[in-house]
C-alpha cells in the first residue's frame, strides 16, 4: 500500500501556518541536512523545501518565505530573494539569480547555461557556457515557460504560459509566444520624456530583432577563485586586517527601500546583483533618436556636456586656494579632511594631488621641503611602511603593512612624494623581503571570496610598493613580479574577468572595486594588459544598474571610481562603446552638479536622503577623487579635452612604468 504524501509538498505556501510543530521541526531538521556541510547554502525564516524536490547546487541562497515544491529540479548556483515560490516540477539549472517575489509556475525551466555546439565533435563532449539568468522583483512566471541562458527579466515582468523567452524582458512588460514577443504593459515605463506607446514598440521591435545578442549579456561575477580563499594565519607579507579608515572602504550606502505588495508579487525594488534589462534602455534610446521632438542631437549634447565639464574646471580652479585654506589646520601646521576632524597622512597627500591638479603647484600652506621632509620622517627607516597618525598628529606605532591604512599610504605618500618631486628614503621591505613563495602565498590568504575588495586593496599596495623599490633602483627577488602577475592571470575567472565572488548582501560591490584596486596596481600601473577585457566590461555594465549603488543620493567616490577606471582600462576593445559612453555622459552630468562651492566635493554625494551623513560633507578625499572620477568619465564621454587637466597621482591614467 502506497504512502500519501502530505498536500504541503506540493502546496507549501501555507504551510508554516497550517502545519503541526512536529511537521516543522521535521522541515527545520530537512532543511538542516540540506545545509550540512555547505558553506554556500543558506535559508531564511520560514522557507520550505520539499523532500520530494531534487536540489543539488553549488550555491543555494533562499530569502525569507521562500518555498521550492515537489518535483523540482535545481542544480548550479541560484541565488533567490524573499517570498520567492518555486512550484512543483520548475527546473532552474546554470547561474540563476531571482528578486524578491518571484513566483514561478509549475513546469517552467530557467536555464542559466548552455552547450557548445561547434562541428567535429558530439555536442556531449563539448564544455558548457554559462552567462547566468538574473529576474528582477515582483515578476510572475506561467507554467510551462522556458528561459535560456543570458536573459535578463526586468522587474514587474510578467512571462505568459508557455513563453519562451531568449531575449531581455523591459521592466513592466507582459510577453509571450515562442520566441517571447512584446504584448502590452503591466506597469508603463516611468517618465523618460517617451511616450508609453513609442516605448512599447521599441520594446516589440527589440524582442522581435533577430540580432545576435552575444554582445548584450553580461557575466555574473562567481568562478573558481571562491575556492581560493584561506583560512590559515598569513605568511610576512601580511594580507589585510583592521578596518579600513581613511581611503573610504567603511562607507556602505543602504540598501534601496523596498516597497512591499501582496504575498503574490513580492517587492519592487532591484534584487540583489539584478539590473535594468538591456532592452529598456536601448529601447529608449532608439526612440529618442528616431521620434525627433525636442531632444538634442547627439553632437550637441556631447557639446553641451564639454561646455559644462570646462565651466566647473574653471570654477575648481579659481576655488582650489580656499579649499586647501579651509582643511589646514594652524595649530599643528597639517592638512586635515575637512573642518573639526583630525589629521590624516591621507589628508597631506589629498592637498598634494589636488593642488597639483589644480594649479600646478605643491600647496602654498608650507614650502614643498617641508611637506618633503615630513613625509620622509613619517616613513619608518627599518621596513619603509608609513603608519596613520593620531588625533595629536603624532604616529601610530607598531603597525606594518597588513594594516590598511599602512597599505593604502604606499599609494597615497609614495604619489605625493613623485608630485612634489622626491621618493621614499627607505626600501619597502614589503617588497624587498619578499620571494616568489611567499607572494603566492600572499595571494591565496587573501579574503577573495569574502570580501575581494579587501583583498584588491593589498594586491594594490604591494604592486605600488613594487613600482617605488624599482623607481629607486633597489633590487626586487628574481621571480617577485611574476609571482604576482602570474597569480591575478591564471585566478582570473574568465566569466566576470575579476576575482573573488559576488556577495549575498552587496551583489557585484565587493567584486568590481576590488578588481579596481587589484589592476590600478598591477596591470594598469606597469601597462599590462588584462586577461578578459571584455567580460569586465560586460561585469561593470551589470553591476552599474544596481540602484543600491547607483541610485541617486546612493553614488559615492569608490563605487563610481571603481566602474570608471576599469571601462577606461578596457575602453580600447571598444566592446560595448555606445554603452559605455551613454553611461560615462549620464554619471558626468550628474557628478558635475555636486560641487559644494569654496568646499570642494563630499565623498557621497549629496542628497535630501543623504542630508546631515558625515561621508556628504565636503573635504579633501572627496574632491581629490571626484576631480580624477570627472576626468575619467569626460574622457569616456569624449570631453575631457575641455577639462584642462588630468590626473598625474595615484589616479593617473597612464603606466608609471613598464615591466623588463
């Protein structure tokens, strides 16, 4: 005689409301068993996974009140938001990322891989390809719907029964039939200055375009560096330790406000990792260009944008004096951040660069041999590492260079020094101690899987550390260097072209701007060139469309620095251009608004949102990167020439020198 199975396997939404407290701790115990031994798997309150159901991921991250029924199929890596159901017989298979209240109907595949299929050999023994899936918030899914690889769905979606759906999916649009066409909106494009309706023939248009759309999909940044992370105490070159301070690592933007619907749809705001489909955007784009109106041509928007980029350059010009005047501090005869903080190394060095930018000087508030000398006694004559100070002004003692600040201050002392035309006294035993061992060493320690933009900062400090022991002629361990760049070359991985993996809570943050820091370093400082220029690209797009980041009032230095540089690295390639540059105009445009007058730019950038925070007061770090962020994204967006400087320090676009 057969079992029954028990209604909740395959209808388990009612479950933790209905069931007795025997079936849940029975589900809590299954779920447990699940788990063990996975480091990657990870549910939250009140989920539901049905013993009927096949999982065998990699990676299985399931938000609150999120269900998988009986008879479904899930392998790979799937990263799902809350209140998310996966109904009975769904196979989600490949890099699958899901919002907040993504419901799934039965029989649906979500394939986020594919098979080679080239001749000369049965398609079995080809190796698959994976560009992942990613399904904003609030997106209803029939039964019986199919996803390829390398679809973005964008939120409030609707995909009608039987959909087959190899193309993006604008945010708000109903789609159907095989291959998925345009049928109508559920929630009509916000207010872009496009009709709705031009908008939703652009998007039918898109959907029906028979193009290839290999260049339009981006790669989720997780691969085999996750697996490099290690636990054991780090070797003498010492990976990163104490929480950042100075260089702007602390500051985390919260997370969008979600805004919260009935228990069917879920949230409304981007998912972790999701992004604006690249439909929508193109879509409207093609509209603005084909429906004439009152938009400006092309031209005469890059000429605006020049003339505004020329107009602030000449407005930080004639205010420079008084910003550097504003953050010194008499009394101690020292440059701090800002009125009523401490000083800070960092904070010498900020007026240094900036100063330079600006007018082409060292900053009058004391002789250049005096900032010289200064710097030169603040580096410690026995390792060649230059410690943080403290409120007095006075040096912080006992710290080597798996401190932070001690790391970033390779960067930031040993440019002032070049700026002001002198070098460290002191080899940096950081370098001059190493060996090839102990450098892979070095790599592998560092936290790439948990947190890779920590571990990019000390990958950044010891290439600079680099640059400096070979500009003084001081020798480098035969095999140091290579060591280095071999490790970054063959622990890239070729999906995102980064390292480390996208996290859980910030998506891609911790991946791009630890590549950022990584390359500024390393192959952007000796002009090396980059493994996998183009799927960096495709990662920095993705990652530019996350709203907790990117939002207004949510932009800081780091994060729009950290996708600047690495579209300007790889801009050669001229993959993705007109994307690059539309972006590039839109962040310019913006950033030149936020000037403070007679204070210079705050690291985040101001907003009513933002308003009373620390990080949105103007100051020397603040102005010192926005200056280098404005001329990178001038020069993305062709107008940088109207700028009338360009950085030389730490953010400077050229090699400092060239590996032999």
């Amino acid at each position: 005689m057969s079992r029954s199975v028990a209604a909740h396997e395959f209808s388990p939404w009612d479950f933790w409301r209905d069931a007795d407290d025997d079936a849940r701790e029975a589900q809590l115990e299954w779920q447990q068993s699940v788990r063990a031994g996975k480091s990657d798997h990870e549910f939250g309150m009140q989920c539901f996974l049905s013993e009927l159901a096949s999982i065998d991921n990699d990676v299985l991250l399931l938000g609150d009140r999120t269900y998988v029924a009986a008879g479904a199929y899930l392998t790979g890596d799937l990263r799902a938001g809350a209140d998310c159901s996966i109904n009975p017989y769904t196979v989600i298979r490949g890099r699958v990322e899901l919002g907040d209240g993504v419901r799934i109907g039965a029989h649906t595949s979500i394939l986020g891989f594919n098979h080679s299929m080239e001749p000369g050999s049965p398609v079995f023994q080809q190796p698959l390809t994976s560009q992942g899936i990613v399904i904003g918030d609030d997106v209803w899914i029939g039964s019986h719907v199919v996803i390829l690889d390398g679809v973005r769905v964008g939120s409030h979606a609707v995909l009608a029964a039987s959909a087959v759906v190899t193309k993006d999916v604008p945010e708000g649009a109903i789609v159907g039939g095989n291959p998925a066409k345009f049928i109508r909106w559920r929630v009509e494009p916000e207010d872009t200055g496009v009709a709705p309706d031009a908008a939703a023939e652009a998007a039918a248009r898109a959907l029906d375009d028979d193009r290839d759309d290999a260049d339009g999909t981006d790669a989720a940044a997780s691969g085999p560096i996750a697996n490099h992370a290690d636990p054991r105490p780090a070797p003498e070159l010492e990976p990163q330790s104490e929480p950042r301070v100075e260089h702007g690592r602390m500051t985390r933007p919260e997370r969008a406000a979600r805004v919260r619907t009935d228990a069917n749809v879920g949230g409304s705001a981007a998912g972790a990792g999701a992004r604006e489909p690249a439909i929508a955007r193109d879509a409207r784009f093609e509209v603005r260009r084909s429906t004439g109106g009152d938009v400006a041509p092309a031209s005469d928007a890059i000429a605006g944008l020049a003339e505004r980029a020329a107009e602030f350059a000449q407005q930080a010009r004639a205010e420079a004096s008084v910003i550097l005047d504003r953050a010194w501090r008499e009394d101690l005869e020292l440059f701090t951040d800002r009125p009523g903080v401490d000083p800070t190394v960092r904070a010498q060095c900020d007026a240094v660069e900036i100063a330079d930018l600006l007018l082409g000087t060292a900053p009058t508030q004391a002789p250049a041999e005096v900032q010289i000398a200064r710097l030169h006694a603040w580096q410690d004559a026995a390792t060649g590492a230059v410690a943080p100070l403290d409120a007095s002004g006075a040096q912080v003692e006992g710290l080597r260079f798996s401190n932070d600040d001690v790391a970033y201050h390779v960067l930031s002392a040993g440019y002032a020094l070049d700026l002001l035309g002198s070098a460290f006294p002191a080899p940096l035993t950081w370098v001059t101690a190493a060996t090839p061992a102990r450098v892979v060493d070095f790599c592998e320690s560092l936290p790439w899987a948990s947190d890779a933009w920590g571990a990019g900062h000390h990958v950044d400090g010891f290439g600079t550390a680099l640059l400096w022991t070979r500009r003084a002629g001081h020798p480098i361990p035969a095999g140091v260097e290579e060591a280095l760049f071999g490790w970054l070359l063959t622990h890239a991985d070729p999906q995102s072209g980064m390292w480390g993996a996208a996290s859980p809570t910030e998506g891609l943050l911790p991946v791009v701007n630890g590549f950022y820091r990584a390359t500024r370093g390393t192959f952007a400082q000796f002009g090396m060139p980059l493994p996998y220029p183009e799927r960096v690209i495709d990662t920095v797009l993705r990652h530019a469309r996350d709203p907790r980041w990117f939002g207004s009032g949510a932009r800081n230095a780091c994060n729009v620095l950290d996708i600047a540089h690495p579209l300007w690295l790889t801009q050669p390639t001229g993959y993705r251009g007109d994307e690059v540059r539309e972006l590039a105009g839109r962040l310019l445009s913006e950033a030149l608004t936020t000037w403070t007058p007679g204070a210079g730019f705050s690291f985040r950038e101001p907003s009513a949102a933002t308003q009373g925070l620390t990080e949105t007061e103007p100051g020397l770090q603040g102005t010192e990167m926005w200056l280098a962020i404005v001329w990178y994204l001038a020069d993305l967006a062709g107008v940088s020439d109207a700028l009338g400087y360009r950085p030389r320090g730490v953010h400077r676009p050229e090699p400092a020198a060239a590996l032999r």
